[in-house]
C-alpha cells in the first residue's frame, strides 16, 4: 500500500469516527432535553396541584372562621393541628380570590395565637 492511500484511509477512518461521536452527542442531547423536560413538566404539575390544594384548604379554613364563626386559633385546633396559625392565614388568604384580606384577617392572628398557644394546635388550651 502506498504512503498516500495510507494517509487517505487514516482521514477517511478518523472523519468517519468524529461523525459517528457527534451523532451521539446529539443523541445524548436530545435524551437529555427530553429528561429535562420532563422534570420541568413534572414539577409545573407538582406546583398546580399544590395550589389548587392550598386554595381548597383555604376556602375550608375561611368557611370555618367566617361562616361557621370560629377563631382562627379553633379552626387550626378542628384541623387536629395539620396547620399552624401563620399557615392558615396564608391558606385563608390564598383563597380570596381578589387578593384582599377578609374583616377577620388582620386581628384574628393576636388571638388565634392566643387560643392555640405557641405550641401549635391545642397547646395551652384547657379541655372542654
């Protein structure tokens, strides 16, 4: 074999490896993009589904507290302590649709505290 047919066959053969390692960095892209996406998508989904579920426990805790006429403190004690005060007003503000806080926002966090203790639900509450 010739030195130039040697030379030729060595850049076919090198030309030919470099196609075929950036075939399958483009393939490992793709899958990669594809991963991604998917957790992005996964996570969005994650985030409205928690939403959707804040709001409804908001929606709850207000009933609780405007319609039902319980403090704020009550309200997280009947929810057997899944929430604390600070928690439920945020969820009970998540559910006003407009944004704006209800009569009982502002002063129920004084004395639902007052109510369940700084404890939690039912710490600090006598029986009864």
């Amino acid at each position: 074999m010739s030195q130039q047919t040697i030379k030729q066959q060595a850049r076919r053969t090198a030309r030919e490896m470099a196609e075929k390692r950036r075939k399958e960095r483009e393939e490992r892209e793709r899958r990669v993009i594809d991963l991604a996406e998917q957790v992005m998508v996964a996570i969005g989904e994650r985030d409205a589904a928690v939403a959707e579920t804040e709001k409804r426990a908001g929606e709850a805790l207000r009933e609780l507290t405007e319609v039902e006429g319980l403090s704020l403190g009550e309200a997280v004690e009947w929810s057997g302590g899944t929430v604390t005060v600070r928690e439920a007003t945020r969820l009970r503000r998540l559910a006003n649709a407009d944004g704006q806080p209800s009569s009982g926002d502002a002063g129920d966090d004084g004395a639902a505290l007052t109510s369940a203790g700084s404890g939690g639900a039912g710490a600090g509450t006598s029986a009864g």
